[in-house]
C-alpha cells in the first residue's frame, strides 16, 4: 500500500480462507483457531492498518470501505484467485464492504455479529454510546471507555480490578479515536449484497443473544433473504473456545465434509 504496510501471516493447506480481525485489529487473535483450521486451508491473517505489525501514514477516521480495501490487497498478495473469508465483529463490516464492492473476489463469507446498528431499530442508543465511549478515550479515560466497551459485549467484560493495567493502550486508542465512529456509523450495502454472487452467512453467538451484536446479523439475513445461523458460544468464541468454533465454521463453509 502506498500509505502503509500491512503484516500478513498465511499457514495451512487446502483453500485460501482470509480471517479478518475486530476489535484491536491483531490478526494473533485468531492464532489458535487458524491452527483448528490449517488441516483444511491455507489460512490468512493480518493486522489491520495501524495496529500492531502493520503501519498506517494516514491521519483522521479510517473509513472502512479503506479497510475493506486493505483486506482486498491482502488477499492479492496472499490467495491465488477468489477466497473465503470469515469476520467476526468490526471484521465482519469489513467483509460486508469487501463484498458489496469486489464480490467477484470472496466466494463465501461468514459475518459474524457485525455491530450494524444502523440495522436496529434502536439504533440511536447504541450510537450515543460509542459517541460517548470515543469522548471519554480522547480526554484521557481510556480505561473507563474500554470497560464500557467491553460491558456491552457478551462474555467481553473486564475483571473488577483497581489496578488492572490496559494492555496494547495505543491499539484500544487508536480504535476509539480514529475507527470506533466509522465502524458504528457504517451501513451494510443492501442493495449490492443481494446482488453479489458470493454465498454470505449472517450469523451470532448462542450466548450472544440479546446483545447489540447478536441483532444486526439476524435483520441483515432478514433483509437478503438469507438464513440465520447460530454458531456456539458469544462474541468473543473464535479467541475463547477455537476448537468448536473452528468445528461449527467448517460446518458452514463446507457442509459436505
């Protein structure tokens, strides 16, 4: 990229499957379930822009149709032709992106718990609080707006602990300062992903329901006419128990194995 360097890791054998990371942006979040999945396919992970191994020369709101760019060149550099690809949260805005506009570049993607509130009907809530979580980094309380953060995601919430250390501090504050916005004012691109020949998966967590992040996949399957799928465990299931998670997405991905 002319603005920046992305770090990519690639490892297993079989079909390229890219896995596009959330939250912080480290694609080592998905260490251990690209290791469940590396018997079946050649895996690919990456940190996002600015984050970790990867750099980013750009200043303000990192939109995410530049992210959804960013997974495009990763899998240029790193997959032989069209790939499948798995998002989990601000991940799977991403993968939406890249579909509604390269759709002849994924052949199947699995979306899980996107936070398109847009999509919700009380959507104005959900945006309040990030508006708030965002003024709160930026004047100095990080701490606080990753706890609140975190509290709104199922199985997501820090330890009560008054003297926990934040880890990775220029990574949280680079998502709510230059991201968190973007990602929370995105709206899916109806219209292209229904025409997009790619197979698109809108799932939850089980133990996500009743969540902001458990809605948005279920009105998006609603709104494409497709079906919604429950895979185990909540938001955090692809870090937390890689090995049913990686069984239940191979499931979707190839039913037929």
């Amino acid at each position: 990229m002319e603005d920046g360097e992305l770090l990519v890791r690639r490892g297993g054998e079989g079909p390229a499957l890219l896995l596009i990371s959330g939250g912080t942006g480290s694609g080592d979040a998905y260490r251990a379930l690209a290791k469940q999945l590396y018997a079946d396919y050649t895996v690919i992970t990456y940190d996002r822009r600015g984050h970790f191994g990867s750099t980013d020369t750009t200043t303000g709101p990192v939109p995410v149709a530049l992210q959804a760019d960013d997974a495009l060149a990763v899998l240029d550099h790193a997959a032989d032709g069209p790939a499948q690809v798995f998002g989990s949260s601000a991940g799977a805005l991403i993968g939406l992106d890249l579909v509604a506009r390269y759709p002849d570049r994924v052949t199947t993607l699995v979306a899980h718990e996107p936070p398109a509130v847009h999509l919700m009907p009380d959507a104005g809530g959900w945006l309040e609080a990030a508006a708030e979580q965002v003024r709160l980094a930026r004047s100095g309380e990080l701490m606080t707006a990753v706890t609140r953060f975190a509290d709104a995601i199922a199985g997501a919430a820090l330890p009560d602990l008054p003297n926990l250390r934040l880890p990775h501090e220029a990574d949280w504050l680079r998502l709510f300062d230059r991201e968190l916005t973007e990602f929370f004012d995105y709206l899916p691109d109806l219209r292209a992903l229904r025409k997009a020949s790619t197979e698109i998966f809108p799932v939850a967590g089980e133990g996500s329901r009743g969540r902001y992040h458990y809605q948005p996949a279920k009105i998006l399957a609603l709104e494409l006419g497709l079906p919604f799928t429950e895979l185990p465990g909540a938001h955090l299931a692809p870090q937390r128990n890689p090995a049913k998670f990686a069984a239940a997405l191979k499931d979707l991905l190839n039913p037929e194995s």
